[in-house]
C-alpha cells in the first residue's frame, strides 16, 4: 500500500507540471520503501507541493508535519489497512541547507534530472553524487552502504563527480574521501569530522542581506517548534485488567514511525523520588489500609512536584523534539481509584492538587465488562473490579480530550481503536505550514 502512495503521490506532481527529483538512495522504490522519501523542488513551487499533500491521496491523510530546515518540510500521511496502519513520508525540501549554511540550491539538483524506469525522477549522477556527499558528511556518518552508493555514482561519471568533490571538499580532503571510497568499511569518525571542516570552510557565502533572512526564517522556525511543539502525550488509564500494557506496545509499534521516537514513563516522571512503581502490591493494590491526612497529603504533593518538574525539565523537551509520549497511568489515576494509592484525603481536594498539573494531550480510558476484567485479573475482589470500572468511567466523563477505549475485543482491534484516537487527535491539532 505504501507503494501505491508513492505512485499517487509523485503521479500528482507530474500532472501539476511540478519539477522534482528523489535524492538519496531509491534501490527498489517504489515496490520496497522503509523510510521517508526525500525529494527536491524549487523554491516557487514549494506552496502548491504542500497543498498536493494536505489535499491527501486516496484514503491517507496527512496526520504530522514537521519543518525541520528552512524550506524543508516532513510530513507524514497515514491510512488504515484493516487493523494495522500505514504510513508515508514524503520529506519536501528546496535548497538544499543545514544548520544555517546553503549547500545546492534546487535549480542544481533539479538540472538534468532522469526519469526512472519506474516513473520517478531522480537527479543526474553529478547532482545526486553532491547532494550524498554533503549530506553523509554533514550526519557525521559515512558506514559501508553510503561508500557503496557514492562508489556507483563516481564510477559512473568519475569526471564530473571529482570535479564536484573538489569544489565542496578541496583536493587534500577529496583525496582523503577518495582513499576510502574502495574499502567499503565505515570511516572512521575522527576522518569524518575532518571532511566536516573541509566542507565548511569551501562552503559558499549567500549574501549579506540573504543570509540575515535566513537567520531571521531559522529563529522563527525554531520558536514555531517551541509555541506548537510536534510530539505528543498520552495517558493512558483504565482498571486492572483492561490490557493496557497491551495497548500501549502496540501504539508504540504502530504510530512510532510518526514520530521521532517514543518514550515511556509509569505514573510519573520520576525526577523526585525515582524508587518505587507508585503502586501498592501489584498483585492485590487495595489491600492495605488507607494513609492518614496528613500522608496523603504529602504523597499527592510529592506527585504535583514531580509531574511538574518533570514536565518541565523532561517531558516538554521530548515533546518539542517530536516524541511520542506514553504514560502508563498518570497522577489523575488516584481520582478513578484513590484506594490503590491509600489516600483518605477527599476527592475533592485530590482534584483540586491535581488541577495543577500540567495535562496530556489524550487520555485514553480502556474498560471492559467486569465479567472479562475478572478472567483477566482473578487476584481482585468482583467488588474492587466494579469499584474500579465506576471511577475511571466518571473519570471519562470528567477530563477533556478523552476517549475511551473496549478493550474485550480481540488485542489487534483494540490497539486499532486506541491509534484511531491518537490518529485524531492529531489531525484536530494539526497547523498547515506556511510557507
């Protein structure tokens, strides 16, 4: 499926007479895609790519987008397919620049491009030699595969791809680059760093003026990623038994490729006091008497000071660097079932604390019959099973962005529906770029 996106996708492009090239290494595209697809266009027709995709093909629809370079643009578009979902990643880009610097502009890569037997462009040998080069050697990664492919390329059009290497690298440094590119081993990364510099210092010079609207555009990229950060949290609740390990390994596994990478906390973030699970026995919770006043007080409070040190000091900075965020539980658990946590304070109070904390953008609520809960969990008393599912359906009802979730289907549906939720969740919050 994520082959026919391909070909709907570059398809449109071609009808819309939108000049672009694939760049990197396509072996095997469009039948055998594994990540995102890179490609290149010029600047003027960056505005109509983007409404191509926001436009979405077929049944996908765009779910994420990510300005990770001035003119550069990630997206990413998601259909469902029964109860697995796939996902396409079209990388949009126009002159080619990274960290502040322009490599190649677009009209170089564009030059010349090839048509693919398979029906996409691809860049001419030359351009897309450069394009790899600067690219691996700006990553600080040059391992076998990439030698491989640059080889192919040079051997090639060794004329034209010397030529180029001089002018991005030097002669020393190409040289260097050279001795390696017939061993096929990874260079090492103290040789890298040094292709690094020599890159840097023959790198071009933009304007005065061009180069402070670059600098202006950058910041405001960077603010933009701060003010709508593109990763995600989640809490995810639910009594015992309602399968919420199993949930949330398989929206890991589903949804990770949306995001940069994902992470996992238990209840809390842990930044104060990091032993224990934040659970009583994890075979029989409810078995203890409840705390005193004043020890459930200090407990709840613990809680407040570390959700909000640790949203501050950990998970707001994955969020602003694209992660997808997953609590199993979250401090808002005591509210559905304060007897696991032995409070005796009332659930006013406990809210009110609470309401300091800052929320996840979803909550997802599982629940099932009582019946399956008990199967599933024969350690708890039919009376804390039902005790348990009446909390966390007023909890549902009580917290803003939350979906509850039947967890007695079979676990495949369940995960579907769980990543349904987040699918739209996502797409409620999502912004068009500007650009």
């Amino acid at each position: 499926m994520r082959s026919d996106l391909f070909v709907q996708f570059f398809g449109a492009l071609d009808t819309a007479n939108i000049d672009y090239v694939i760049v990197g290494q396509t072996a095997g595209f469009p039948a055998r895609i594994s990540s995102d697809v890179d490609f290149v266009v010029r600047p003027v027709d960056l505005a109509r790519v983007v409404g191509i995709i926001w436009k979405g093909s077929g049944t996908a629809h765009v779910h994420q987008v990510l300005q990770h370079e001035i003119g550069a643009l990630y997206f990413v578009l998601t259909v469902r397919a029964q109860n697995n979902f796939v996902h396409f990643h079209p990388d949009v880009s126009t002159d080619y620049r990274r960290r502040g610097r322009l490599w190649l502009t677009a009209d170089f890569l564009l030059s010349a491009r090839v048509r693919e037997p398979a029906g996409f462009w691809k860049p001419a040998i030359p351009a897309a030699f450069a394009y790899y080069l600067v690219k691996r050697i700006d990553k600080l990664s040059l391992d076998a595969s990439h030698l491989r492919y640059l080889q192919s390329l040079f051997e090639d059009a060794p004329r034209e791809c010397e030529e180029i290497g001089r002018r991005l690298l030097g002669g020393a440094a190409f040289e260097t680059f050279l001795s390696y590119l017939p061993k096929h081993a990874a260079v090492p990364d103290a040789v890298v760093a040094e292709l690094q510099k020599a890159l840097n210092a023959h790198a071009n010079r933009e304007p005065a003026v061009r180069a402070l609207v670059a600098r202006w555009l950058e910041l405001r990229r960077v603010l933009r990623r701060i003010y709508r950060p593109t990763g995600l949290v989640i809490a995810v609740l639910g009594p015992d038994g309602a399968g919420k390990s199993t949930v949330i390994e398989g929206m890991r596994l589903e949804l990770g490729q949306m995001f940069r990478r994902t992470d996992y906390f238990h209840l809390r973030p842990r930044i104060v006091r990091r032993g224990g699970t934040g659970t009583v026995a994890t075979t029989d919770p409810h078995r203890l008497p409840p705390r005193g006043t004043i020890a459930s007080l200090t407990k709840l409070a613990m809680y407040v000071m570390d959700s909000l040190l640790g949203y501050a000091l950990r998970v707001f900075p994955l969020k602003r660097r694209s992660s997808l965020v997953i609590f199993d539980r979250y401090p808002h658990d005591v509210l559905a079932d304060p007897n696991r946590y032995r409070l005796s304070t009332p659930r006013w109070l406990n809210a009110l604390l609470l309401s300091a904390i800052p929320r996840p953008d979803l909550w997802l609520v599982l629940e099932a019959p009582a019946s399956v809960l008990l199967g599933r969990k024969a350690e708890v008393s039919p009376a804390a099973c039902e005790a348990q599912l009446a909390g966390y359906r007023r909890l549902l009802q009580q917290l803003p962005n939350a979906v509850g979730i039947d967890t007695s289907k079979s676990p495949q549906a369940s995960i579907a529906d769980a990543c349904e939720a987040v699918l739209a969740r996502m797409r409620e919050r999502l912004v068009k770029p500007v650009v």
